[in-house]
C-alpha cells in the first residue's frame, strides 16, 4: 500500500470513528429527550386518558424505576456478552415500547409500555460511554469525544422540552412517542454498519445472577421510595422509612456478596479510584441540583410568570446553546491543556452562582432580567464542568470494565436526578402550602418555595465542589485504559506524558 493509500485509508476510518459517535449520541439524545418531552406532556396525557393527579405520576416513576433499577446490570452485561449486541437490544425495547406507549388508549397500557421503554432506555445509555471510550483511546480525541457526549446527555433534556411543546401543541401527545420509531430504527441501521462488533469477556468472567438480583433490587426499591411514598408522604414517614431500610439492606447485601463472590457483577476494584469514587459523588450532588432546578424553575415559568410549553422550551435553550458550544469546540482543549479537575470547579461554582440567582427572582421576573442570565450561566458552567466530570468518571476502568464504568457514571446521574427531584419539589411544596395557609398570595407563596428549592441546590453543588476539592486526585485526569486490560496506572501515565 502506498503512503497515499494508507493516509486514506487513516482518514476514512477516523471519519467513520466520528460519524460512529454521532449515531451513538443520537440513540443517547432519543432517551434523555424522552423524559422531558413525557414532562411536557403530562396535562394534555391526563385530560385523555382520564388521569387522576397521584396516578398521572406513575407516567413517570414507571420508566424511572426500571431505568434506575437496571442502569449498573446493563453496563456490565455490555462488558460480558459485548456492548454494540446490548445496545442495539435496548433500541430495539425502546423503539417497541415506543410504539406500545403512541397507541395506548388506557392508563394500564401506558403505564406498562412506559417501564417496558425504561429497560430499553437502561439498556442502550449504560454502554454508549463505554463504546466512546474504547473507540477513542487517544487522549486528546477521547477527551473531545466526550465533550460531545457530554453536551447531548447533559443538554438533551431543555431540547426535550423545546420539543414537547411544539409536538404537543400541534398535533398530539401520541406524537412525542411516535417520533422515537424511525429515530431508533435509522440508530439501529447506522450502528449495525458503523461499528464493529466487540466480543465482550465472556458471561463466565462475571455472570453473578445473585448479585444482579440483589442491585437491581435495591435500586429499583430505592428509586421507587424516592418518587412515592418520600414524595408522597414525607421523608419521615412510616412506609418511607421501611422501604428505605429494605433498600439499603439490600445494597449492604450486595457489597458483601461482591467482596467474596469469585466471579462479582461489580468488581469492587473500580471503587479503589479516589477520582472515580469521588467524581461519580459529584455527579450525584451536581445533578441533585442542576435536574431540580430544571423541574422547578420550569414550574416557577409556568405557575408564575404565566409562560406555556413551547415558551418554557424556548426559555430553556439558550443553556442548549452554549453548553453545546462550550461542549464540542473548547472543553477538550481545557481538559488538555488545565487537567480535568481545573476544568470541573469552576465550572461547578458558575453552576452555584446560576442557583444563587434564581433564588432572587421575584414574582413579577421579566426574562431578560431574572431568567436569561441565569440560563447562560448554567450553559457555560455545565459545559465546563460535565465533560470533565465524565472524563474523571471513567478514568479509573481497564477496558474489559468500560461498561460498568458506564452504567456506573449513568446511574449516579440517575439517583441523584431522583433524589434532588423528590427533596427539592417536596420542600419546595411544602413552604409553598405553609406560607398559602398563612395568608400569602398564591404566586408569592410558591414564588418562595422555588427560592428555597434553588438556595438548597446551590449548596448541594457547593458540597460537589468540596468533594472536587479534597477528595479528586491534584493530576486531575486519567483517561480510560483502552488499550489493555491493566490496572489504570497505564493510563494516567499516558495522559501526563500527552499533557
């Protein structure tokens, strides 16, 4: 082969690497633009289908609780039997469901095709990382790779609602569901020719079918105490409680049978990391405020300053905008050039200073004063800091563990999405009710129970930047070992000698 042909040849397999990660985003952009389309769509579902207000949730926690039950399963069954073979299975559950969810006419078909779309949605977001990382080792292209990534599962959701509107306003609710069909179908075509077909390492290095049972159980449990009977009933009640403890239980269980099972679900090595353990905390703290907010600062648009679906969506998109260009043009060359560490805390405390912001919005906010400069704030502090965060998050993993790493970096994103979610709307109700009751107007009282909301996310993001500070290693990168199945060191050596 001559230098001309084998350059090429070069060019067109790394075109064929980037248009590879761009089916990969698109299948992760059809699952997170689900959730806030759904949000979206809640009034227009109920007066249809006839919806009482507790039940209506469950549109929600169905899709939730087999999503966040199934996450750390999923990733790791991606390293075993291969991740192309388990993401392609989970478009084709969620394509399906999908369809099942467009044509219910009933709340029990709904409700059901809604937690059948949750495994599918587990099944395809825990491997898409792990895909990216193993296709890009080389630390400065990994590094980009995951900033798009980064910018479509962190931004997806104010496309979502931007996307929710429109569709539910001009034709129908069924449409929201009905657009994933050919999405999933072209993802499916595209990746089944785009990417190769990896091995996996075998179910027997890791088919723990006790300790699968007991995670999936715990996390399932968890989250369905999370957005039922803690939102429902308060933290401290009776079934709160008792569920909780089940819960943990089980989680406890679990990290015991890990520690001594010979072929573990969930190699506990991967906690050894001070960088992995403490990015996916941060992850936790950081997306307990960021999703709270989106909730609530959607409600505050809606029930105050009087704005519909299509304006919320609207309202929303300029954290889309610059978040994305933050994302794909310029956090990989920050995280090359400053360490990822140097990249996540200030983009973290814009994070914060966006929440201490919108804690200050009055009843009678105008956009442009109140709202805007908090929307661009959170688009530049999100696009500095998640690229970073998943670069960290994944920093720790050979490559026969990219999967679980995966699920991992997913399922924090998930509890703490539902955690910040049920604490904070829960507060959040709960002055808004106390200050009603006391004689306030309407507006002003839930104008104060959004402000409490934001006030108790900016210090959950400011803990992140606690956790960054002290427990994240000074280096501040190590970038996945993809090239081998050694212990991480190989890869923080390779990244220092890069940087």
């Amino acid at each position: 082969m001559t230098k001309h042909e084998h350059q090429t040849t070069h060019e067109r397999s790394d075109r064929s690497r980037w248009i590879a990660l761009y089916v990969l985003c698109t299948g992760m952009l059809m699952i997170v633009l689900d959730v806030t389309v759904v949000n979206v769509a809640l009034p227009s579902i109920q007066d249809d289908l006839g919806f009482s207000t507790s039940s209506l949730a469950w549109v929600v926690n169905a899709y939730l609780i087999a999503f966040g039950g199934l996450l750390l399963l999923a990733g790791r069954f991606g390293d075993l039997i291969g991740r192309r073979s388990v993401f392609l299975a989970g478009l084709a559950v969620f394509t399906t469901a999908s369809l099942l969810c467009g044509v219910a006419q009933s709340q029990g078909l709904l409700v059901a095709a809604r937690f059948v779309q949750g495994i599918g949605g587990a099944l395809t977001s825990a491997v898409i990382l792990g895909m990216i990382v193993t296709m890009f080792p080389e630390p400065r292209e990994q590094a980009k790779a995951i900033g798009v990534y980064a910018f479509v599962a962190s931004a997806g959701g104010s496309v979502g609602l931007l996307a929710g509107g429109v569709l539910t306003q001009s034709i129908n609710w069924h449409w929201i569901f009905f657009i994933n069909l050919p999405i999933g179908v072209a993802t499916a075509v595209a990746t089944s020719r785009l990417i190769d077909r990896d091995k996996g390492i075998g179910l027997g290095a890791g088919a723990d079918i006790p300790g699968a049972a007991l995670i999936t159980s715990a996390l399932m449990l968890g989250v369905y105490t999370i957005v039922k009977p803690a939102a429902e009933k308060g933290w401290g009640a009776g079934e709160t409680l008792a569920l909780g403890a089940v819960a943990i239980a089980l989680l406890v269980a679990f990290v015991a049978r890990e520690a001594t099972a010979r072929t573990p679900l969930i190699p506990l090595r991967i906690f050894r990391s001070r960088t992995v353990s403490g990015a996916n905390l941060i992850q936790v703290l950081s997306v307990a405020g960021m999703f709270g907010m989106f909730f609530l600062g959607s409600l505050y648009m809606q029930r105050v300053l009087g704005y519909d679906a299509l304006q919320i969506g609207l309202a929303f998109l300029p954290v889309t905008i610059v978040m994305g260009t933050l994302s794909i043009r310029y956090s990989e060359r920050l995280v090359m050039r400053l360490g990822a560490r140097r990249t996540l805390v200030p983009g973290l405390a814009l994070i914060a200073l966006a929440l201490v912001l919108f804690a200050q919005a009055p009843v009678d906010g105008t956009y442009t004063t109140h709202v805007l400069p908090v929307m661009l704030l959170l688009g530049t502090g999100a696009g500095l800091a998640f690229p970073a965060l998943m670069t960290l998050a994944m920093s720790g993993a050979t490559r026969g563990d990219a999967g679980l790493a995966s699920g991992l970096v997913n399922t924090t994103a998930q509890v703490g999405g539902a955690l910040g979610l049920a604490v904070l709307a829960t507060l959040s109700t709960s002055r808004s009710d106390k200050l009603i009751h006391h004689g306030e107007s309407t507006a002003s009282a839930l104008t104060s129970g959004y402000h409490l909301a934001f006030w108790i996310a900016a210090v959950l993001v400011a803990a992140a930047i606690v956790v960054a500070l002290t427990v994240l290693e000074p280096a501040g990168v190590v970038v996945l070992a993809a090239q081998d199945d050694r212990e991480p060191a190989g890869a923080e050596a390779a990244y220092s000698e890069a940087a």
